[in-house]
C-alpha cells in the first residue's frame, strides 16, 4: 500500500508522468500555523538541475494543498495536496516501451502486476518522492513547535568520505554548497568527483548523515516498533537506499563491552548518559540523547550512457543515454531523508 | 504495539519474569503439515547455555501450541502458543530495583511508561524472542514447501571478519560450531576471542549475514513498504541490532553506476541478471535472485563486571556482574534473524 | 483516521469549503479497463439539486483522475483524484460562525479538535460522500467483472413503507423516479410525503435496502471482522445512518429457531439453502446467496426553517434557514451505500 | 485477522475444542490496578449452565494471566491469558464430520479454509467469546477510574418486549434474574416464554440494549471511523447478531427532523441538550451525553431437536439433537455486549 506512518500517516499517489503527483497528510495536529512558503522551499530543495553538478532538468514544482487548513492553520481534518507535472515528456520514452533497463524496478513491476507502464518507472520514479518532501515539511513545523529539530548532510561521495563526528561541524553551512556537505574542503572535493563521474557519463554512490535533536525521552516502542526499526524502514523505503545504521553501528561490530557502554550519570538536575554510542535511542525509545544514523546509496542505474539490456520478449536491446538524470543522487537525497526523519519522529511523538 | 506483520502477523507477550513468554500467530494458511518437533528445535537453537562459549543458564524452554491445529495440520485459525518461564529468578533482580543499568531500555521505559518493572528488562529481555523463533518457525515451514529456503550465520565477531561470499561457503556447516561460521578455520579464531573476551568480563559485538533463497520475482511493494525495507525493520527490531544492510549495502556508496549495474540477460528461457548487486531485490520487489543482507549487532550492555551506574533518585550505584549472559550475541542472534526473515518474506509472500 | 478499508482502501480529503475534495484509492487491481464517464454518471447520481423533491443547489462536480490509470486500464499503482468545489459560498455561512447549530457535529468537533471551522461543517460535510462515490464507482467496475452486482432503492421514507421483498420488485426501475424506489405507486406516495414535508420547512427519515447479488462463497472473515461487521462499519460511517441490518434482522429477534434456519439442499449439482434468513453470510463468511440489508436514516438536521439553538459562549442564538438542503437524504443516499456496499465487498474479496 | 481494536486491541485465539482459548490485550495503560476477581466474574457471568433456563454444560472457565503486570498493577506491556478447556468432549462431534449443520458457518468455513474442523464449529464456536469477555473486563476497570460505565440488559426475548426508556429502568436489577431483564415482571415473562421455548426443542432469539455513561464529549472520529461506526461493528461481531442501532435508530426514519433535533441549552455553566435523539453521539464524536444503542440476536441455529440437512458430499444428512445448547442466547449475550463496548470505547478514548 502506498501509505507511509500510523497517527501522522502519507498516503501517496503519482506517477512521473500522469498528470500530478500528491498525496494525502492525515493525523496532522489541529491548530498548527503552518508557514507554505516554508514548505515550498523544501520542495524546491529536492529539485534536480539546481547546479552545475545536477542535470539541466528545470521542473516547476508548485505544490497546492486543497483541504485541512483555515486562516492558516491546519483544523486536524486531512490536508490534501497536489503537485502538477508540468512536462510530462512521455514521447522521451517511447524507445523504453518494452525494454528492462538493467538494475531499475521495470522487470520486478512486470512481475508483479502483469503490466508494462515504460513511462519513467511509474511509481519508482523520483518524482514519488515529492509527497514525501511535503508532508515532512508539515511535520517537521510541528516538531519545530517542541523545539526538535532534524538536519541531514552528505558525508560520503564516492569515496570522498568526511568522518568529522556531526558535533564538530557547523551544520548552518549544509546548504552553502551544492553537494551539501556542511565542511567546505571536502564539499569541493566531492563537487570535482561528481563532475568527473558526470563527464564520465557514470553514476556514483553515497552517505547521507541525519542528527534529530530535541527528542525528549520516552517516544518509541520496545519490541517490533522500536524507534530505530522505523527509522530503518522509512530510510530503506527511498529509492537506492542500501544500508542504515544508527548509533555506532556497523562499527560497533568490531567493538567491546566497555568500550562503548554508555554511562549515566547526574549532570544538573537531571539524568544524562556520559556518552552517546547508542544514537539516542535504548530499547526502541529514546533516552532524550541526539538521535543520529546514516543511509548509504548506491549509485543510481540510469547511466548517462548507452546500456546493453533484454526487452520484455528476451530479445537483446539497448537503453539509450538521456542525459537527463543527476550523476550523483546524494544532495537531492539529504531533504528527503530530512522529510523522512521528521514524519518518522513526529509519528512516533503522537503515538506515545 | 506487539504485533508483527500483516498477513502472517505474529502477536507476542511475556516478560522474561513472569509466568510465561507466547504469541499468537494469526494468518498462517490452512492446511499446511506442520512438524513441531522442528519448531521446538529451532527453539533451542537460540537458548542460551549451550556451550563453553555462552553461558551457564539452562533455560528449559518447551513450546506447547494450544489451538489453530488438527490432525498436525494448520486450520487457518489463529495459533496460540505459551513457552513457560520455568525458573524465574526474580530475586537476583532486587538489586536492580531502583537502578537504571547504561545502556540498557531501564531509563527508557520509565520515561515511557512511568513504571519500574526491574526484573531483568520487562519486554525489552531476550526472553521475548521467543516468540519470534516460535512463529519463524512455522513460516518457514510454510516457505520450504515453495522452495524457499533462509540460512543465516556469523560473518563477523569483533574484529574476527568472514568475507569470502556466501556462494563460496558451505552453509551446511554453520550448525557444526558453537559459533555459527561456515568457515571451520574462521569460527576457531572467533571461539577464541569469545572465550577471550568471556575471561576478560566483558562482551563483543559483530555481525550476522543472512541469505533467502528460491523467493520468485514479484513480491514485495514499490513505495513505502518495499521488502528490503520491511526486512530492515524486522532485523533493527531485534535486540542490539545497530546496523542493517542488502545487497551491495555501504559499500555500494563508494562505487560508480558502470560497476555495480546487474545487467540482464536471457540465461536458458528466462531472464536473468548477470550480477546481484542490487541483493534480489529492485524498486523494492523481488527480481527472482537471492535476497542476501547483514546485520550488524552491538556488543550487549550487560558486562560481566561490576559498572557504575545511577539510580532513580540520580544517586550514584553499581549493578553487579551477575555472570550469566552471553559474552557475545551472535551465536543466539543467528536464528533469530532467521526468523525474522521468514516471517517477513512470507507475510509478503501472503501479500501478493 | 480517514481511510476505509484493507487491501482496496479509500482516503479522502476534503471540506465543502475548501478547494477541492478528493482522494486516493490504493489496491485496485492491475489492468481492469475502467469507464471513467460511468464514474462520472454515479457522481451525478448523489448530486443534490435534481428535481423538485430535492433543493437547488446546483454543484458542478467533475471528477478529474491524476494517477493510476494509463491507456485506459489500472496500472496497480494509486488512483488520485480532485473534485474541485466550483462555488464555495462561504459567507453564506459567516452567520454560523460562533454557532452550534443543533443535532450537527459542530460542538463534538469543536470538543475534539478544539477548533472551530464554521463554514458548512467541515469533514462532516455531505460533500465528504463525493470521494466514496468514486472509490465506489471503481469498485464496481472491478466486481462486475466477477459478475457481483450492487443495487440499492429508498424502501421507506417516512411512514411510507415499502414491505414488498426485493425479489419480488423490479430493481431495474429504480432509477425512474427521483425517490428512487422500484415500486411506481409507493414512490409516488414518497413523492408527495417529501413535497408536503419541504412544504412545510421540515425534513424526513426513511431506509435504504441494498442487495450484493452475485457474491461467492468464501469471502469475509469469522470473528472479529465478519463481512456483516465490515458492511455494518461502512453502512455507519453514512452522515445520518442510525441503523443497520441484514439477514432477518431485528425481526428475527421475535423468531424462533425452527422458523428461521436455513436448510442445505442439493439443487442440481451444488449445495444451496432453501430459504435466506442469514442474509447471505453464515459466521462472517459468505455462503453464495444474495447478501441484503437496509440502513436507517435519521432526518437531517439542516431545518428549512429558523431554529433556537447556543453559541460558542453559550449564549442563545438562532440558525437561520437557508432552503439549499435536501427534506429527504434518501434519495441521495441510494448511490452512496451502494458505494459502500462495493467497496466493501471489494476489499473482502481481495483479502480472501 | 483475529485482533479488535487500535490502540486498545485484543488479539484473541482458541477453538471450542482445543486445548485452551485466551488473547493478548495490546494497549492496556500502565499503572492501572486490576482487580483480577472481578475479571474472573465477568467470565463467570457468559458461562453457560447458570440456571434452569439454560444448559447444563458447566464449564469451569479460570482465566489465567501470564504477562503485563506486577504488583497488581498493570506494566504498560502486553497482557497475555489463557483459559484452558477443561471438558473437551471432541467426540461428542463425530457424528458432525462431514455434515454441514444448518444456519452454520460450517460450509462457509469450508468454502473459505478448505478445511472441514468438525469439533463444535472451529473458531466459531461461543467459546471464542471467552477472550472478548476478559478483555473487555480489563476495558471496563480502565474506563471506571475515569466514571464511565457500561451497563447491558435483555430488552426483548421473543415477542416480549420491554420498551421502557433506559432512564426509567433500576439497571441495578439486571443481575437479579437469569434473564438479565431489570424489569422483574418482564423477566418473568421472558423466563416462561424461553422455559416453554426449551421444552418445545426450539430456540428464540431478543434484542440487548446497552448504555454508555460518562464518556466525555470528543471521542471517536468524524468519517469513516465513527464512534457508532465502531460500535456497531463490534456489536454486529458477536455471534448470531443481525442488527444494529443507536440514538433514535429504525425508528427516526419514520421521524419529521422538527421532532427529534437535540436543542443545545445552556443549563447551569456548560452547554448540554435539551433531548438525546442522538444517542450521545453527533458527526461520529461523542456529545457528552449518554450513549444506547440495541443490538438484535436472531434464535441459534443448534436445536434441541434432529434436523435434516447435507452431508460434504451433497449427500441427505441428519443433525442429531444434543440437548446441550441455551434455548436463548439473550442472557449470555448481555455480558459480551458490555466486553464490546468496554473495549469499543476506551480504544476511542486512547485515539483521543
């Protein structure tokens, strides 16, 4: 089903190219004062062909909510919304009609449904991802109201890795550049990799980073809901996602006991632990620690060159180059795992 | 909530101190012979105390099935089961009364539910995957008779990495070692540093790689549910669980779109990709492959020393080295994601 | 939460107020052809404003579909879809602004919500119905193709019964009447019941019966989700609907066993009752006959006269008339439970 | 899927004739003492073979709790219970293996599982009940620490009717007699009609009204999820129920809106209605007032006489009398109508 979150819940529909995408915010608090303009602007963020290292792509995204909102604020009714496809270039895809272009989902939806729609890989298009940007949107200004934040970044590029701990870097500069990687050497760094895989006509993968802030203790659930499972979940559910970890992680494989236990002690007035080597979250609830984890993304399928494949009779084919699709999938990747971080928590807040 | 799943949807109570640990497993189909002394076996798979390398507890756990069966064949009607705590030690936890262990769900589930339940961790104790072991074992009875089959094991303890592929490995050895590695010379150098680690008083973490084989293409869901998502949050739901990969996982972030694209090809009379980078799975729907993943797992939090800690006041206190858990997780953790698995992939498979 | 439904699930959107109403409809089915001016044609049916029994109000409403549909067939994928709401008239209810108007959702709302949106009832709005017409419409679409039909007709309103059992009335004359009741000279005398009624600044009850015809054997479920449940739910969830039965219902409380059981013969070369006091569905499940039932509605509460009531400060005040409602919801309602009946009997098909 | 409810849910499992029935209650707040006698008497008053009027069989139903408390208290975790079924009587059903009994779900379970389970109707069976009943204790302990109680009775059996208003009953008295009719003359009437009923081989179905008192005005939910929505699904779950209503009900269909709208006054400091045609609710959220409803219970089907039927093979069959089942559900039915609205209601409190 195409619905994502129990008591702040996204129902999507849209596919790259019919006429809209949208979806539908239900769960949404009454009585919130929710700024468009703001989250215009995080639509505007996951928007190819904003730079020289994203492709030439140009999509007007005007997103417009019809229902669940009066004089400003949201009435707790469910808030619709839709977002015109204004080029729909379906004709650019004639030449997809029966072919499976290697590594995408066009055997798999085959498989599943009997169908064909070689129209940009319905549902599995990125364009999806445009109700997800949205309803984050919403939910993060109801976050923002109990002071918790969520702020994500690019911390690999290939093998451009920057391995500052988040609490060291100025995460004001996110968005100076357009990898979106708050430490400037390495921003310029991955910035000459994404041109050269682009001149390349090639594809490279990537990490992206997110710290949630501010989350009081006690949201989450201990047993199969647990907070970091539908951290896991909403994070593996984005197109090219590979990997997620939280806390320490893979690393803490390799690790003992007492080498990352994290002691409590009485800072102030109130409990706090000493360190933070379980990313904020003990048995599936938070312990009111920054809630930190990374998702790994393997370089997108659609090359920017000529790919020998099989159409739908078995027959060899080719998958011609477009040209149109981004190199690197990481700076369009952070607002949505932003916008997926903050439906995941907001859900979790109404639930407790 | 205590619930897994949607079509086979598993239900699951009890402490690790109360009268009893079960479930209810609701959707299996009707029909289906069902060979309960595998279930019991795979029960004792995860108890603890088996070897020199875990610990002394001999935990007698039997499950007795009380409805959903005739004749030793499934109803279709719900399928309750109870597993009795036989020895339930409460009094070794008087000590823990008013202590929030680090890094344990003590803290957390005061926030949460404003109650101290200290005997030994409520639902967030290891007794609670009983259940789980219980219900996977019935879904995978389900899944063998289409041929599909899951096989985890140990690729990683401390420092000790098992990184030859799975398709180079004998999966029939990893019930031939305490420690669950196919690799014979591997699971010596991991005895070693478990017994190591046992002496030191202290634990470690690692990793469990799990492989479903025989899954046909089409199951699984595009959008939010896609089925590396839903096995993410069914591996991140289990205890110590850090981190969760498929596929070409993290490493995929390092790699360019020409190297890792799995390109289709018409093997005999049916497609066929190449590669499996993608972990047979594409736009989230099964491509026919094998589905293979990694589980990362912290080292557990309970030592086998004494640790500084704070009490519910915020008094400084010391928990107590008990001696009786498991130095290192992963030998119990190997059937549990089993598990996991193939309750996953079989409630996709009812969902399809 | 506002969606109906498991595995075929409407969630709508939408205040008569506001832009538009609309909604997504998730688990239709791939590659069922569907005529969208059928659609359109039971859009038209729950319109109000279309002769003299019913008022004025003359809503353009055109369904406009943005996803899920390519070359005229379902693709699997959602169905979104917008209705925009042509003429908003919201000053027409600035008079209600700080009123509870009596029997209506006003002052439950403002309890829930805490919030006051005065501009025709927000979500309990008739036009709410708009989205469950069309969700319905396709339903339909997908159960004819099952040979499963839906038809529905006023059989009282008022104290004009009609007692006639629907085998022995002409189903296909429904339509011929703006009361929509098969039987000629019972309509007329509902015709000139609702005359007299809006005459006279009042409004009227009355029962809708709906028969599924057509249904296998097999579908629904035993306990807590009997298909009779699912339909009473959807039945219901109706503005207005203050009853519900099936089968024999309330009369068969005043029935003794030996008159009512259904006795299995062998009629030609199957199983089949001789009688259908069940209603069609034994235990929750289906049974093969024809599933019937009939919804009670209460008058509504918009009066065409002036009415005594409080404002939000608990002072008096008075609604005014405003002679745009319906003196009878039946007609109306006809198409709606049909709506509710399909989309119910949908999704219990698709589960089984 | 066997579970009822959302954030209160009971998942419930067990035959009539396997070794235990029982469920796990999901939701249960912490902290909440649980008196567990009063729940073991709630399970006590659904027994069958109380008194002359019903059945000898005497089953000795001890509820047993596993999980979920400490100290008397509720944990917040799941509530597991079982009761074990003492007197299996399995063989007392041979003769029923391959007979499908009239106005039975015997066949439809057939058509639905392919499976025939002859032991006294598989899951449903009366038995099932048992778990509603526990459950809803625990419900109706919740609901009390707030003030809301829930109170059923027998309002007809047969043709004798009781129509006296709920308010003008003395509900204290509805233990007082075997019936459970809190007007002793009716009962006694009643109590001659189902003890002529028994003698006569036969079985006769009534009608429970219950009430609702206390529950604040704001729970429940405007659209599809009507407060009276859900109950009437939970009511129309029971076994051999066949209608539903509540406020005015059937009746208001006959009505004139000018008679049965609820004028809004303000007595002494807060807003209340004048009449409760409503029934407690409006718009699918509760008003504040009380909420009735009626549920109607047709005759069961099992005879205490032989009944011709057919056998799996379309073969002419006989059901022999057993002399074991009520003459009248009536009485059983008043303690599981107030399990279902228990739960009912304090699921839509916790949504709240």
């Amino acid at each position: 089903m195409n619905s994502f979150g129990n008591r702040f819940r996204l129902t999507s529909f849209g596919e790259s190219h019919g006429a809209a995408v949208g979806g539908i915010i239900d769960g949404m608090e009454p009585g919130i004062a929710i700024d468009l303009d703001a989250v215009q602007r995080e639509l505007d963020r996951r928007r190819p062909g904003q730079s020289a290292v994203t492709t030439a792509r140009n999509e007007k995204d005007r997103v417009e909510v019809l229902s669940g909102m009066f004089e400003g604020k949201t009435t707790g009714t469910p808030i619709g919304f839709i977002v015109r496809n204004a080029d729909q270039h379906s004709n650019d895809y004639d030449n997809l009609r029966d072919v499976f272009r290697p590594s995408h989902a066009d055997y798999t939806y085959m498989a599943k449904y009997g169908i064909r729609d070689h129209r940009g890989g319905g549902r599995s298009s990125a364009r999806e991802t445009i109700s997800r940007v949205v309803a984050g949107a919403f939910a993060r200004q109801a976050l923002a109201l109990r002071g918790i934040t969520v702020t994500a970044y690019a911390s690999q590029i290939g093998n451009i890795v920057l391995d500052t701990p988040y609490q060291d870097l100025d995460l004001s500069l996110v968005e100076s550049n357009v990898v979106r990687c708050p430490d400037l050497a390495t921003a310029e760094r991955m910035i000459e990799l994404v041109k050269q895989v682009k001149a390349d006509g090639d594809t490279i993968g990537g990490v992206v980073t997110c710290v949630v802030q501010g989350v009081p203790a006690g949201i989450g659930d201990p047993v199969f809901d647990k907070l970091h499972a539908r951290l896991a979940s909403a994070m593996m559910s984005i197109n090219a996602a590979k990997g997620f970890e939280y806390g320490m992680g893979f690393a803490g494989a390799a690790r003992r006991g007492t080498e990352v236990i994290d002691i409590w002690s009485t800072a102030a007035d109130h409990i706090k632990a000493l360190s933070n080597y379980s990313g904020g979250i003990q048995g599936g609830i938070s312990n009111g620690e920054d809630i930190y984890m990374r998702v790994a993304f393997k370089p997108v399928a659609t090359l920017l060159r000529d790919v020998q494949t099989v159409d739908i009779h078995g027959n060899p084919a080719v998958v011609r180059a477009k040209g149109r699709h981004d190199p690197c999938v990481i700076p369009r990747a952070v607002p949505i795992v932003e916008a997926m971080a903050a439906m995941t928590i907001y859900d979790a807040y109404l639930l407790t």
